[in-house]
C-alpha cells in the first residue's frame, strides 16, 4: 500500500504527463511537490481527508487513458427533455467527432492551443490538487464563447469516466467568454468503473465585461468517485457568473468553487444541495473574493443528510480593503435524518472594508416535527409528508436554475431520491 | 359519535389529563372551558395525535373505532379534524398542492374518486366564499407571512375542505379581532349539520355568542368539574374561574 505523505506518490502519473504545456506543467509540479497533498490536520481538508481515503482505496497511481464512447452511449446518457450542445468527453479528453459542431464557436482539445493561459485563473500554489492536475493532466478543452454571442440552448459537458482498478482521471476545461456574451453550462458525469477511481478536475472560466455565464453541475455518478474539483472563476465588471451545484451520491466529494469578483458591478451566485446517504462524504468549500467596490455575491448551500453521510460547508468571503459598497450574503442549512449523519459547517468572513452589507447564517437541525404533524392532521401520509417537507427544503436552490429542462431533471431526481429513500 | 372514558395522559411524564369523561352525539357543539394550563389544548392535541402526548390510561371510541390506535392521518381520514391553536407555518410548501394531498388522500381512505385539478378548484373556489379568504393568500406558501387572522381563517377553509364529522377547535378565537372572529364563526356555523359534531375550546366566552354550544364542560386540573349549559359559560364570563377553582380545591382538602 502507498504512503500518500511521501512526495513521491504520484510520480508515476507526473512522469507520464504529455510534453505539452511544458512551463505550466513544470511550475505545477514544483508546487505540488512543495506542498504535498495535505495532510489530516491541514486546515482546509481537515473534515475531508482525500489523501487518506486514496491511500486506502487507490492501488495504481496511473493516468486513465481515454476509451471508445459509442454514439449509442451518449445518445443514451443525455438526460430527458434536454435540448442544446453537448460536449463528450472520455476521461477528460474531449470527443469532437461525438460533439455538436457550434457555428462561431471555438471548441477543440486543450492540446491544440498550447497558447492558452492555463493556471492563470486556478492557480497551483493555491490547491495541491490543482497543482497535480495542471502537472499531470492528460489532455482537456478548450472552449471560447466570443464576443456579443448569446448561445441560447445549453452545453451539455457530458464526461464518461472509466478506470481501472482504481486510476486517476484529470479532466480539465478551459472556457472564455468574450464581452457581452451569454452563456449556459450543464455539467455531468458518467461513471463507467467498477471499482473506486479518483477524479481530480479543473475548470477555469475567464469572464470579459458584461457577460452572463451559469454553471450547473449534477454529481449523481455512483459509488464510486473519489472526487476533488477545482472551479474557479475571474468576473469582471457589469458581469453575472451563477454556480448551481446539486450532489446526489459519491464515495467523497470534495468541490473547490472559487469566484474572484474583478471589476464593480459584477455579481457572484453560489448556490448547492447536496442529498446524501449511506456513507457518501461530500465537502463544498466556496470561497468568494470581492476585490472591487459595487458587487454582489449571494449564497445558499443546503443538505439533507441521511445514514451515515457527512456533509461539510465551507464559506470564505473575503471582503478588501478597496471593496466598499459590497452586498455578501450566505446561508448554510442543513436537515439530518439519522443520528449517524454528521454535518460541519463553518462561514468564514473576512472583511477589510468598512462600508458593506454582509451576513452569514447556518442551521442544522431535524425535520421540524410540529411541521409533520399539521401535514399528518390534515390526512397526509407521514412519508409523504416528510417528502413534501424534505422537498420544499430542497426546492429553495432547484429554483435557482433557469435552464427549464435541467430544472426539471433535477428536481425529478430530488423528489424520487426523497419519496424513495428518505 | 365520539365517547371519551377516563383519558389520562401525561407529558414527559407529567400527568395533564387526569380522567377525562365525555360523550359527543351527532349534531352537538360542546364548549370546553378553563383557566390557563387546565389541560385543554391537551385534550385537543391528544384527540388528534399529537405524538408527544402519551395516553397513560382510559380510552377513545371514535364512530365504533378505538381513535388512539390510529396514526394521525388516519384520524383525520376518518373524520376527525383539529383546527390548530397555532398554525404551522410551512415554506415552500404550496396551500393549494397541500390541500390538493390531503383531500385526495382523505378522499382515497374513504373509496371516493380523487379529484382532479378542475373539480378541485370549482371545490376550493366554493369553500373559499364560506370564510372570505382570497384566492391570492392560497397561491402562497402553506401560512407563511399569514396574518393571525389569515392563519385561522385558513384552518377553518382546510376544515371546510376535508369535510370533517367531528372538528375540534383549538382556541381559534384566541387573538381574533371580532370581524375575524365572525367570518370564521360564520364559516363554523355554515359547515354544522345534523351528522356532525363540533368541540370548541376555548378561554373565552365571547366565540360562543357566536358558535352557540349545546353543552359547556369546565376542565381544571386535568379533570372535567362542572358540565352545563350555555349558561354556564355566561356565569364563567361575569364571575371567572376562581370559584369553580375554589370549590374543587375546597373538595380536595376535605
């Protein structure tokens, strides 16, 4: 069994990494080897020990290449009622020939434009899995929305994951959007292993002025992930940049979701659920940074959390000194189920300006019983009262999501997942 | 209709109710009345279910069916009704898909069809007439943001709704100011008929000028210690409950 404290753990992936990008990679992997991956009492993975987990469940440290995806699949694995682009990818490396072809756009691998500024927006020395990602990742893409181009239908990212006993898959997407460009993203994976893996992805989004861009994630793939992300985002001035991020399942979740608000007026939203149950862990740590004056971030991150699962919530706001006018809001609530079912919560602000609205609130407690009872009183099945409890918790960040179809999707999966399980 | 023999219950055990006798006929309004912490609104609760009560002693025949063997949906389903003290206030939750649930689900236990949305609304527009409440209030979340006033209103639309044989009011006067108090008094009044049957508690006199009751039960200390008529309550309006207090602690000390 491998020691992940040793630095020379993920040799085996780093020395297999392409030649491309070859100043990029090489400032990764110093900084990777500085930091190692953190240790138990790193603060910031203090709740979420991925290196231990790994080190328990990992036996090969080795890139997962990329594998044949039939028409049929993908066909197959695009969720109901969607209609858009759908982007393929097959363990990071992305598939154009199973992709829409987007008239104006600018999609091709990440490996054929080595001019692209990787690491500019996710930095390395922030985040020893970005930094081993940024070394070591196998191939990606890159995505380039231009300018005044209001892309109606979504992008469907649709990743198919398959590794063998136990590899590491990287994906890694970069994605600019150019001045007054509108932009959706549905975000999903598909877990094709039969064993436990460990998925380490980047995403970085550059932003020009007065852009609107939406992410949405679903992390619905199994059992088997062990899973860190790194999404991290630069919003510039008169912009929109809104984060919808829904965990269902997941041996452990780890999502680095950072916003970096650069020019005034800009607005940040983070919003996620995450429903878990049996022994998934899943960890969402936001960090937003208002640099500017006159911006605005809101966040509200709910879970409900059954069995044994854990959940973690983690919220920086940083608020700088030249930040003045600043509106920050967050929110973390959380409902346990059971009394196995753990939740650490911890808001952490950080404020430097003296002119500004900020607040922060987190809550965890049981179904409201009284609640219950007035849906029982009126002839209402306990089950399905609670599901109908549940749901109307749950649908407080679902109605964040302004994509109709994926809307739908998801509180289909929401109200099964409650009418079922819970 | 519904017969109550020797009901004790406690919480976290302390005793509340401490034999409680009562007999409801179809076509009754019975009044139960008494000072602060008698144990009224535990008679209430207990009657519709509330879990945190527990039932030490006695029993409660509802219609031939031992009523605390049942789930409190069931209860419900089967006729029984509580219009809350305090109504709970539930976000996200829709008045309209709630109500849709619970009659629909009522309407299952008791082998009707379900309605579906068009018959439901023609049924809530109808109801909503016999207690004033506006169709805006019901696209809202389940009470949320409700007046006090709204909240009781609402109880007894619900009410109204599920077609209830025995409604128990639990201090729905409490609060009201008196427009309020005649429209839900009105509402209560409206839904009354031969086949059922009405308990009204209260603290005050004053909804029973209103809701007229054909009995009026005094509850102190866990136990009903005087029975009568509407008159009865007129004498605990002038008078108050120290004497009927004083004449059970007398009889205790002897």
């Amino acid at each position: 069994m491998s020691t992940l404290t040793k630095q020379d753990t993920f040799n085996s992936i780093l020395e297999g990494a392409p030649k491309n990008f070859e100043s990029e990679r090489t400032l990764a992997k110093e900084s990777y080897f500085a930091q190692g991956l953190p240790a138990l009492k790193a603060e910031e993975y203090k709740f979420t020990s991925i290196a231990k987990k790994l080190e328990q469940t990992i036996e090969n440290f080795s890139s997962a290449q990329a594998f044949e995806v039939s028409d049929e699949l993908v066909k197959s694995s695009i969720y109901p009622g969607f209609e858009g682009n759908v982007l393929v990818f097959s363990n990071g490396k992305f598939l154009p020939e199973l992709s829409s072809n987007i008239e104006g756009l600018e999609i091709s691998a990440l490996s054929e434009k080595p001019e692209t500024a990787i690491g500019s927006i996710a930095k390395v020395e922030k985040d020893a899995f970005a930094a081993l990602n940024q070394a070591s990742f196998v191939d990606g893409a890159f995505i380039s929305v231009p300018k005044k181009s209001q892309v109606e239908k979504p992008f469907l990212l649709l990743s198919f994951n398959k590794s063998n006993e136990g590899q590491v898959i990287q994906p890694r997407i970069w994605i600019e959007a150019g001045d007054f460009a509108e932009v959706t993203f549905i975000d999903q994976s598909v877990d094709l292993s039969e064993t436990s893996y460990f998925l380490n992805k980047v995403i970085e989004i550059k932003g020009g002025v007065n852009t609107h861009i939406r992410y949405y994630r679903i992390q619905n793939e199994g059992k088997n992930s062990i899973e860190v992300s790194n999404i991290e985002t630069d919003i510039q001035q008169d912009s929109r940049f809104t984060s919808v991020n829904i965990s269902l399942s997941g041996d452990m979740v780890r999502n680095n979701l950072n916003l970096n608000l650069l020019g005034s007026n800009s607005e940040g939203n983070m919003y996620g659920l995450y429903l878990l149950n049996g022994k998934t862990h899943v960890d969402n740590h936001t960090n937003v940074d208002h640099t500017i004056p006159h911006a605005e971030s809101n966040e509200l991150y709910k879970g409900i959390l059954a069995d044994q699962s854990r959940g973690v919530f983690n919220g920086k706001i940083f608020v700088r000194q030249d930040a003045q006018k600043t509106n920050a809001f967050q929110q973390n609530n959380n409902i346990l189920l059971s009394e196995d079912a753990v939740v650490n919560t911890k808001p952490q602000l950080e404020i430097w300006a003296d002119d500004v609205k900020c607040s922060h609130g987190c809550t965890t407690g049981q179904l409201d019983e009284e609640a219950l009872f007035y849906l029982q009183a009126r002839g209402i099945d306990k089950t399905q009262a609670k599901g109908l409890l549940l749901y109307a918790f749950a649908g407080e960040v679902l109605e964040h999501i302004e994509e109709d179809s994926f809307r739908e999707y998801c509180i289909s999966l929401v109200q099964e997942r409650l009418g079922s399980k819970f | 209709m519904l017969s109550i023999k020797n009901l004790h219950a406690s919480i976290e055990g302390t005793p509340i109710l401490r034999g409680i006798n009562l007999e409801v006929k179809p076509g009754e309004v019975h009044a139960i009345m008494g000072p602060n912490g008698s144990g009224k609104s535990t008679l209430a609760s207990v009657l519709a279910g509330r879990e945190e009560y527990e039932v030490t002693e006695g029993e409660v025949i509802f219609q031939g069916k031992d009523l605390l063997e049942l789930s409190p949906e069931d209860r419900a389903r089967e006729g029984v009704f509580l219009a809350f003290q305090y109504p709970v206030e539930i976000p996200g939750v829709s008045s309209t898909n709630f109500l849709r649930t619970a009659v629909n689900q009522v309407r299952e236990y008791r082998g009707l069809e379900p309605l579906d949305a068009v018959k439901f609304l023609s049924l809530m527009k109808e109801k909503m007439k016999l207690v004033e409440i506006d169709q805006k209030l019901l696209s809202r979340s389940l009470n949320e943001g409700f007046s006090g006033g709204e909240k009781k209103r609402n109880e007894i639309f619900q009410m109204a709704m599920l077609e209830p044989t025995l409604s128990i009011l639990d201090e729905t006067d409490s609060g009201l100011d008196i427009d309020a108090l005649r429209i839900v008094s009105n509402g209560v009044n409206q839904l009354k008929s031969d086949k059922t049957a009405t308990i009204v508690v209260t603290h005050y006199q004053r909804l029973l000028d209103y809701i007229v009751p054909d009995f009026v039960h005094v509850l102190y200390k866990g136990r009903i210690v005087k029975s009568g008529t509407k008159e009865l309550a007129l004498e605990l309006e002038e008078k108050g409950y120290d004497w009927i207090k004083d004449e059970v602690d007398s009889k205790a000390t002897v």
